[in-house]
C-alpha cells in the first residue's frame, strides 16, 4: 500500500473518531434537554389543534360535527361550539362555558381557551380544552432516538476496531511474529507486511535487514570455513616445527650430555689442580643451566600438557638473573634502571611462566624506553599480594592506545620496535590465569605496569 493509501485510512480513522465524538455530544445536549423538548412538543401540538379547529370553522362545509369527529380522532381534545343559542358542536355534557370551566381537570389540560370568532359573517363562541401529549408515546419515541443513537454508536465503534485492528493490532501482530522469527535465526521467514502502518513500514525494514544479515552470515560462513581451514593447515604446520624443534633440543642434549660425563672425568683428572677444577665447575654450571633451559622449554612444547606445576619461586632472583640479560641493552641505549626489592619474595607460581612474565616486562622496557630514560622495576609485598610495578619513560604516551594495550597483536606504532604484539597479552593472560590482576597507565612521564599476584595460588598445594 502506498503513501496516498496510507494517508487515506488515517483520515478514515480520524473522522469516523470525529463522527462518534460529535454523535455523543448532540445525544448528551438531547438527554439533557428532554423536558424542553417535552413542553416545546406539546405547545406545537396545542398550537396545531386549535388552529385546525378554527380552520374548520372557517371553512364552507355546512356539517362541520363531522370535521371535528376526525380531528378528535387524530387529536384529545374537548370542545363546544356554539352560534347564538344553537350548538354547532359539543363534547361535553352541558353547554355553560362558566360550568365548563369548573367541572373539567385543569391539571390534565395543556391548554385551555374560550373565545368569540367571526367566519363568514357567523358569529362563533368557542370553548376548547386540549388535553395534554401523552407522556409515554413521548418518552417512547425518545426510547426509539436513543436506541436508534447507540445502534449508529456501536456501528462507529465497530468500525473504529476494524480500522484499528486493520491499521494497527495487525502490523503489530506481524511485527511480533517477525521478531520472533528474527529470534530463532528464521530469517528466510521473516516476511515484510503490506506497509499498511507504520508497524509494518518496521516489517519491511525487518525484512530488509534479515535478508542482508542472512547474506551476511552466509558470506561469514564461507569465510569462516576458509578460515578454519587455514588454522587447521596452520596448526599442522605448527605442530611440525614444534616436533622439529623438540627433535632439535633432544640433539642439543645429547652433545651436552657427552659434554656432562667429560667434565665430570675432567673433575676427576684436575682434582690437584685448584685453579683448573674451578674453571671446570663454573663450565659444569653454565652445562647445568642450558640443560635445565631446554628441560623447560620441552615442558612448554607439550601441548598435551594441561596445568604447569607450580612451585615456590624466589621473584628477586628470578628478576635479577633476567635483568643480567637484558643490562647491555639498556646500556647501550643509556637507559638508568633500577630493581627496588627486598632480598628474597617467596611465590607460588610456575617458574617457566614467572620468567615470561618478567621477561616481556623487561623486553617492552628495552624496546619502548626512551634512550636516556629511566627505567625501575619495583616489587613488594602488600595483604597477601605481590606487587609487580614497572616503569618507563616514553618519548611519547598519545602513541598508545591504553585501552587496546593488552589486545592480541597490539602495539604502539613505533617504527624502531620489532614488536609481535603478544608480550602484552601474554602477560595479561599468564597473571590472570594464576589469579592477579594487571594494568597499564599514563604515569609522570612515562607509563607503569602494575601486576598483582596472590603469594599463595588457591587450589595449589
């Protein structure tokens, strides 16, 4: 349906609304005035009888008693004509108009006249009472407008549901059932009306949107299966390199295993020579250490692997040992650091996840310190907390968006970085997985990551 169809039975509407609010007014103003209206009637009825009456008098006809016999019949009257001493007419029983007035019920009489007239050169004395309108043939005929005005109402107002109905209870009926559809993802069904109203002009659009969501899905799932396909060919080939790489670590160790056996006969060869078998203990050591590294990084490639075991891990040695790593970078870029801590901070926690985390907090810091800043790592204990507090300089903080910082695949656009974007988001989901907490602020003039960490991790023995 079209505008013009539209803007048709909205006039409808409001005119037949117009209609019955003017019907209810004229029949309140009718009840209202219903006495007025009773004695205005049986004026003009008394006005009309008495005039009929004289017209018969004045009239030619010589039986004039027949005349008034059919006037009666049509009107309740009592009269007495007289002409002289003879009696044209009478319905009373005598003809003494001062004996007439005294023997006749005023009360019943709604008019009441005695009077000379002339016609045709005969003089008439005339006596006349109208009785008065019948009150039950009045209010019967009252009964039938009223009737008559509520049949024409109750018309209107079937005529205002079915237009309401047609206009509104029906789109909005149609727009429920779309909706829905809409819900249970039926969107082939969702159909878009007859624009008869505003509610189905809603339809329409409905429809519209479920056919281009519905396209859109469509489209998604297409991309979808590509993309599953091309994580799943992706994840074949990670798990190659993982093999490969676990295969290399495994022939790493075996060297180094060799390497273990000739330093300890070197230990036995060299146990005269002091200053020989401390050079060989401190080789021993740094063999000891690589293989205890690629003992953890097996860990982290068995991806069957549910749960790392926590244990108790000292967080200052943890750091001081990464922070030896990383000391000629920040020297080389003149970067001021310093670690605030106490001497030992016992915490329950995965060791090889310890050393990420601190690891990505000490690379960011190498990689986003501006050359010259400062850089302080600060750790300590506050209710059962660890408190991890880390911060830089920056050359400029608008560069960061601090609400996306711990996205996946984020960082800041800086073209002298070689970020991946997953130190962050590492970070983020290691603290949170041993139930800490950790943000990322402006702070004086640079940021500051803060990282809480339980000393104890529930339901870790």
């Amino acid at each position: 349906m079209n505008g013009l169809n539209k803007q048709r039975s909205r006039f409808i509407f409001f005119a037949v609304v117009a209609v019955y609010i003017v019907l209810i007014i004229l029949l309140n103003v009718f009840l209202l005035n219903i006495p007025g209206i009773y004695q205005s009637t049986a004026e003009d009825r008394a006005a009309t009888v008495k005039t009929d009456i004289l017209a018969v008098l004045q009239g030619s006809n010589p039986d004039k008693s027949v005349a008034f016999d059919a006037l009666r019949e049509e009107y309740k009257f009592e009269l007495v004509v007289l002409s002289g001493d003879t009696t044209i007419y009478s319905t009373m029983p005598i003809d003494d108009f001062n004996k007439l007035d005294g023997i006749i019920d005023s009360e019943a009489l709604n008019y009441q006249e005695r009077d000379s007239y002339v016609f045709n050169g005969t003089d008439y004395q005339v006596w006349m009472a109208i009785y008065k309108y019948s009150s039950q043939s009045f209010f019967e005929l009252i009964l039938y407008i009223v009737i008559g005005s509520v049949v024409i109402l109750s018309g209107l107002i079937i005529v205002l549901i079915f237009v309401m109905f047609r206009s509104l209870i029906s789109p909005l009926q149609r727009l429920r059932d779309n909706i829905f559809k809409l819900k249970e993802y039926r969107l082939s069904e969702v159909a878009a009306g007859n624009a008869e109203s505003e509610y189905d002009s809603i339809s329409e659009e409905l429809s519209h949107f479920s056919a281009d969501l519905e396209g859109k899905i469509t489209t998604f799932g297409v991309q979808y299966s590509q993309l599953e396909r091309e994580l799943k060919s992706k994840h074949e080939q990670y798990k190659d390199k993982i093999n490969l790489v676990r295969a290399l670590i495994h022939d790493i160790k075996s060297p180094l295993s060799i390497e273990q056996m000739q330093i300890d006969q070197l230990k036995i060869d060299l146990r005269d020579d002091e200053q020989q078998l401390h050079r060989v203990e401190l080789l021993q050591k740094s063999v000891d250490k690589i293989m205890n590294e690629m003992v953890d990084v097996l860990k982290i490639l068995d991806i069957n692997a549910t749960q790392m075991t926590k244990q108790e891990v000292d967080l200052v040695a943890t750091s001081k040992e990464l922070l030896r790593i990383f000391l000629p970078v920040f020297q080389e870029q003149g970067v001021t650091y310093e670690l605030i801590a106490p001497p030992k901070m016992i915490i329950k926690i995965n060791a090889i996840e310890l050393k990420q985390i601190i690891h990505n907090i000490l690379s960011n810091a190498a990689q986003y310190t501006k050359p010259g800043g400062i850089f302080e790592l600060d750790l300590y204990e506050d209710n059962g907390q660890v408190h991890i507090t880390a911060y830089n300089d920056v050359a400029d903080t608008k560069a960061i968006d601090f609400e996306r910082v711990f996205d996946l695949f984020y960082y800041a656009n800086n073209q002298d970085n070689y970020s991946t974007g997953i130190g962050m988001f590492t970070i983020k989901n290691m603290v949170e997985a041993n139930g800490g907490t950790c943000s990322f602020a402006e702070y004086q003039d640079g940021v500051r990551l803060h990282i809480t960490l339980p000393l104890v991790v529930e339901g870790i023995a």
